[in-house]
C-alpha cells in the first residue's frame, strides 16, 4: 500500500502507480465492443449488428449515471485510509455493496417501461429495435453485478490497490470476450449469446472481486451493525452520490446531445463523427487514468488534513495530464488521417472527417483540467460544487452550440471544445477557494 510520505511530499511514482493500471484498464475494454461487434457481424445480419450496438450504448450510459458508485467508493475509502479509520474500510465496502443491489434490483424491476421509452427514444427501425430488446431484456440482469463491481473496484482503487483492481478489469473483460466468441460463433445463441456472456463476465468479477476483498480484510468482512447504519456517515454517502449522480446526467446530456444533432447531420457526418469519437475515448483513457489518481491521492491527503500533500497531487496530476495531452494531439496530427482511413472504407466519410480532424487534435488539451480536476473533487469530496458546475458547463455547451449552430458540424464540434473547457476552467477557478475552506489559509 502507497502511503503518503512524512514529507507530505506526493511523487510521480505514487501517481502512476494508480493511473498507469488505470490506464491500461481502459484500454482493454473496447475489446470487449470490437469482438462482439465482429462475432455479431459474422452472423450476416445487419439488423442485429445495429441492435448490438445500439443497446450497448444505452447500458453505456444507464451504468455510467451510477458512476457515483466507483467514484463515491474511492474518495470515501482513501478519506478513511488518510485519517487512519481502517475499521470504517469494511463498513465502506459493505454500504456500496447494498446500494449497488437496490439499484440493480430496481432496473430488473424496471425493465419493461426502460426498454420501451429508452429504445424507443433512440429511433432504431423495426429489425434493430427488436434485435436490441432481446439484447436488453437479457443483460438487464447483469445491472446488480456491475455495479457491484464498481463498488469494488471504487474500494480497491481508494486504497492503492490499483494493480488488484486492474487484475479484476481484466478478467471481466477476457471472461466476456470468450464468453461472446464461445456462445455467439460456437453455440449459436445469436445476440442473446453476446448479453449472456457480459451478464456471466460481471458474475465472475464481482466473485472474484470479493474474494480480493476478504483477502484484504483478513478474512473478516463483518462488520458492527451500528458502524453499517451509521446515520450520519448513510446520509453524507447519500448527499456526496446523488450530487455525483445529477453531475454525470449532465456530461451524459451534452453527449447525447452531440450525438443527436450529428444524426440529424446525415449518415455520412453521423459515421464521421463516430469515427472522430474513438479518437476523443483515447485521448480520455490517459486523462482518465490520471483522474483515478487524483481521487485516491487527493482523497488520502483530505482524510489526513494534510494540505501540501493535497496541493502536490493536484499539481502533478495536471502537470502530467499536459504531457500526456500533448502526446496524444501529436500522434492525431501525425496519424490522424491514416487512422481515418484504417477506420472507414468510405471516401466521403473519410473526406468529413478529416475536415474536423483538427477539433480533435484540440480536445485532450482541452481535456486535461475537466478530468484532472473532476478527480480531485471528487477525492474531497466537493461533490456539490462539482454537480452545480457541471450543470452550469452543460448550460455553457448549449448556448455555444446555439450561437454556433448556423455553422453546421463544425459548429457542434466547437461548442464541444467550448463545453470541455467550461468544464475545466470553472473547476480550476472555484479550486483555490474550496482549498482554504476544506484546510485553512
């Protein structure tokens, strides 16, 4: 375990003990994606390979608004590493673990009324609609055990266990690949086949994620009924995730938003900006690995009181969120064009999107303090003025995109970069002023 030095001194190893596992994790999920879009493809059915894709996007974003569990577990746990309250660990573990399955179990109760208004929202046609409700009505099950698994994973990561939590991503991630590749092309469970296998990979990850955790809590995973129920730490818990839940309806809003306006573009700047939209997930596996260890070094520093410790990590994180940022926006400018065309056969597509290649090259730059910063607010757990600013860049993205809107594509594209740096500079402007509340001048 990485603990904080008696210098109060954070260094770059501390930080990328977190992020790099981080990092990797991300990398390997769209693995998961491509091979389910290649075993579902190889079936010779359109209609199926567009529900696939379609009901993985509204899992995507269902399972993203309960982020809140991860996020909320690690600042708790790494606040409760830094102030040395280890018995609260269990406790931490155990209260996510409940709200993950009240949750879960209401989206199983839900299933009928979400299918109806989310796949109808999305406009599919007869085929894809009907190929994604079989999809839906199947790894609709899994929603208990992957969010689950985000406590966990929240839990291991908030104490610097990143390489445990990277090992448990891994294997979710393996187990669903040859579980997609095994039913879908050997059985032939068809597009049921692909949800089964996600609903057997969570399964198997939240198992051995708890195996993890009892290793880690000596075997002893109980804990006092008095210190679970806990009224005040119950309500803080509930205040910190539902001000975390209304900030990342948010960011989902101004994602579906841009998505949408794409798709009344037209097919070929719909498929465009879908290719354009594997680069910017790039660029955020990088920052968003780096914003794992924000949440866990700031968390840790908070807990301790410990003021300097908490200003280094900030300062590293974003010093290294800018080299990485700049790392990224010059291999899309030297690759970029070469990465369109391995991505698409299509020349006018091709063409379209090397027009907005540009605003891409842009946005990791434009990245670096919306993810450096959300990391470190939600390590203190500043929750609330995360959530209001939020909402306030959501309103910014929307008025920019309103201004701009007579400039077509490009116009949406631009208030995308507005709304990644409303993000980040109303965090970075607001930071010094919930640094002297939360530790004094």
């Amino acid at each position: 375990m990485h603990s904080l030095n008696p210098a109060s001194r954070v260094t770059t190893r501390q930080v990328f003990a977190i992020a790099g596992p981080a990092m990797v994790a991300n990398l390997t999920t769209p693995l998961i994606g491509i091979v389910s879009t290649t075993a579902i493809g190889r079936l010779g059915d359109a209609t199926l390979l567009g529900g696939v894709a379609m009901a993985s996007v509204l899992f995507d974003c269902m399972f993203w608004l309960f982020g809140f569990l991860r996020m909320g577990t690690v600042a708790f746990t790494a606040q409760s590493l830094g102030a040395g309250e280890t018995s609260e660990l269990r406790a931490i573990l155990l209260r996510g673990l409940m709200a993950a399955a009240l949750v879960g179990a209401a989206l199983i109760a839900l299933q009928m009324p979400l299918a109806a208004v989310l796949l109808g929202a999305m406009g599919g046609s007869e085929g894809v609609t009907r190929a994604a409700k079989t999809y839906f009505t199947v790894r609709i099950w899994s929603a208990p055990l992957a969010l689950g698994n985000y406590v966990v994973l929240g839990w291991l990561i908030g104490q610097a266990r990143a390489k445990m939590a990277l090992g448990m991503q891994i294997a979710i991630n393996l187990i669903n690949v040859a579980g997609t590749v095994v039913l879908v092309l050997a059985l032939d469970f068809g597009i049921a086949g692909a949800a089964i296998a996600a609903l057997i990979a969570e399964a198997a990850g939240l198992m051995l994620g708890l195996v993890i955790a009892r290793h880690l809590s000596k075997g002893q995973f109980a804990t006092s009924r008095a210190l679970l129920f806990d009224q005040a730490k119950l309500m803080r818990m509930l205040s910190v995730n539902r001000d975390i839940m209304i900030r990342t309806a948010s960011l989902i809003a101004a994602f579906l938003f841009f998505t949408a306006q794409g798709a009344r573009a037209g097919d070929t700047t719909l498929a465009a900006n879908a290719v354009l939209n594997n680069f910017l997930l790039f660029g955020a596996f990088f920052l968003d690995g780096l914003a794992n260890a924000a949440e866990q070094l700031c968390g840790r520093a908070y807990g301790a009181r410990d003021k300097a410790a908490f200003a280094g990590a900030v300062k590293l994180v974003v010093m290294w969120g800018f080299g990485f940022a700049l790392a990224v926006a010059a291999c899309f400018l030297l690759f970029g064009p070469w990465l369109i065309d391995t991505m698409t056969a299509s020349t006018d597509v091709r063409r379209i999107a090397r027009d907005y290649l540009p605003f891409v090259i842009f946005a990791p730059l434009l990245g670096v303090f919306a993810f450096a910063f959300d990391g470190v607010y939600i390590g203190a757990t500043w929750a609330r003025d995360m959530r209001n600013l939020m909402v306030a860049s959501l309103a910014i993205f929307l008025t920019a995109w309103f201004a701009l809107r007579s400039f077509g594509n490009a116009g949406l594209w631009g208030a995308l970069l507005v709304h990644y740096a409303a993000r980040g500079g109303l965090e970075a402007l607001r930071y010094p002023a919930l640094l002297r509340k939360s530790f004094g001048s």
